[in-house]
C-alpha cells in the first residue's frame, strides 16, 4: 500500500509522533488493545511522517515482553509481533526523533511536566519532542499530532497546547 496526498482541495502535511501505547496497539493482536486498533492501524498506513522516540520503542519492546510473561502472547505470537514491529515499523516507516538527553531544558522542563500532571519521564519526553523537537514550526493544519492510547498523556499534552488524538475514544483526525 503506497501512501498518496489528496489530489484536490488543499493538504496539510503533518508529522505524527506515536506513543509506545500506540505502538503496541498497532503490532499486538491481543483483546486488550482492541479498541481503536483497526482506526489506528488504517490512519498509520494511509498517512506519512510517522515518528516516535527511542524511549517509545524500549518502552513498547518491554510491553510486548510483558504480554510474554503474562501469557497473553504465546511464544509465537511474541516472536510475530516482533518480526511486525521491525517489518511494519522500524523497517518500513517509523522514524526516531530524538532531543538531546543532557540539555538542561530537558531535565527542566520533564520535571515541570511529571510534577504539574503526574505523568512519567517517557511521556515527558514525548510531550517535549513534540513541541520542541526536530518539527515544532509546524502550525495551524500542519501542526504535529501525538498519537496515544494514553488518556493521562494526552490530557497532559493538550493542556501543553499539543495537537493529540487518543486513538482508543476518539475519531482518527482529519
């Protein structure tokens, strides 16, 4: 499936940054992310500009290991969700942005974020990278958008004045 921009009326270009809860939604077949998953998986692969965080990918890597050991995966479902994971993700479209992990700001400015909404160093960091990133310039239509299954993070995010879809209650963005 190859991805085409609308040929009439006018387009936004937008990156998108997916949360490891979105990562895993995409890869694991598991009933526990089911909802929003089909949504999820049919905008990921109709759209381009999908990026995440080293962070994201060790934290979803550790959710696909958790799945193992608590026997929602059988072996061979972990070891397909891993091949997925690196065919569909880091092998065919899901890029890694990244902001430097000794810059002052960043050990400011995550500690304002867990403090002011309780939320974790990864998803401060997410949170971060979405606004001061590689694409913070982008505004109005082609702002960048957070990509969550995390209602706690994309609470925090909206409130930072970040462009969010929780993919789990909420219509895929236009």
């Amino acid at each position: 499936m190859s991805w085409k921009p609308p040929t009439s009326g006018p387009y936004a270009v937008k990156v998108h940054y997916l949360d490891a809860s979105a990562i895993v939604k995409l890869f694991a077949d598991d009933g526990d992310e089911l909802p929003g998953r089909e949504a999820l998986r049919q905008y990921y692969f109709d759209h381009a500009s999908m990026f995440t965080h080293q962070f994201c990918l060790a934290e979803a890597l550790s959710a696909f290991k958790r799945k193992l050991s608590r026997k929602i995966f059988t072996e061979d479902k972990y070891l397909h969700c891993l091949s997925e994971f690196f065919r569909l993700g880091i092998g065919l479209k899901l890029q890694v942005d990244d902001i430097g992990m000794l810059s002052p700001i960043l050990r400011s400015e995550t500690e304002r974020l867990i403090k002011g909404y309780g939320i974790d160093f990864i998803d401060a960091v997410q949170i971060l990278i979405l606004l001061r990133g590689t694409y913070p310039h982008f505004c109005g239509d082609s702002q960048s958008i957070l990509i969550t299954a995390d209602r706690k993070l994309a609470e925090a995010a909206r409130c930072e004045h970040a462009r969010v879809w929780e993919c789990t209650t909420e219509p895929p963005p236009i």
